[in-house]
C-alpha cells in the first residue's frame, strides 16, 4: 500500500504574511496563490495549504523533521527573529532546546499561534 500525506490546510488571518513566514524560518519559497491558498511546499512533497480565515484559529502544531545542519540554521533564523522558543510542545521549558533521541529539537510559534517544531530525530528513534 502506498500513502502519501499531499497537503494540509493551515488557517491563519493573513496568508500570505503566514506563509512568509514559516517560508523565511524554514529557508523555503513560496508558491504562487492558487485558488484561495498560498502554499509553501516542504522538500518531502508535503504542501501547507495557507487559507485565511476571518474566525479564531485554533492553534495546530506541524512538526519539521530537519538535518543537523539544517536545524543550525533554522534555529539561527528564529533567535535572529527574536522569536521565542521552547524545548517541550507544551511551552514549560523557555530558552531551551531538548535533545530527545539524541538529536535536537525546539518549538516555537507562527503569528497564528501554531505550535511549530524542528527536531533532528523522529521520536523513539534513539537513546
């Protein structure tokens, strides 16, 4: 059997600025407006479909499985942002990273209020 996930639906009030930014953060492009999306297209195929919406958001979290060099300059990005990030996905561990698995991992949030992370290694993968 062969499944794929092809793309999500990411709500956020300005689409364009939202897809900005994870662009920016992530070192990614975005794609040309299609239809009522701006997507931002991840290097495994997947693409994050920004619609914007004129309710709340409720807060999503995507995590971005990434290189260790790749994460270097990921988290360069988000300290020269200012942004604040944290080693745990329920945002108790402020300033810090986690080195679960024997990789490195943080989280940190959208303008939205999506819960992002960049992690090293897939959860349960190592010591």
């Amino acid at each position: 059997m062969t499944i794929e996930l092809n793309h999500a639906i990411v709500h956020s009030h300005d689409k364009k600025a939202s897809a900005r930014f994870l662009a920016d953060i992530l070192g990614l492009e975005v794609s040309p407006q299609f239809g009522p999306f701006v997507p931002v297209q991840i290097p495994n195929g997947v693409t994050l479909d920004y619609a914007d919406t004129t309710g709340p958001v409720t807060a999503q979290h995507y995590a971005f499985l990434v290189s260790e060099e790749d994460f270097d300059e990921i988290f360069g990005r988000i300290e020269a942002a200012g942004l604040t990030y944290w080693a745990d996905p329920y945002h108790r561990r402020e300033g810090e990273i986690n080195t679960n698995d024997g990789g490195r991992g943080a989280y940190f949030e959208d303008p939205n209020g999506h819960n992002l992370e960049i992690l090293t290694r897939p959860y349960g993968s190592g010591s």
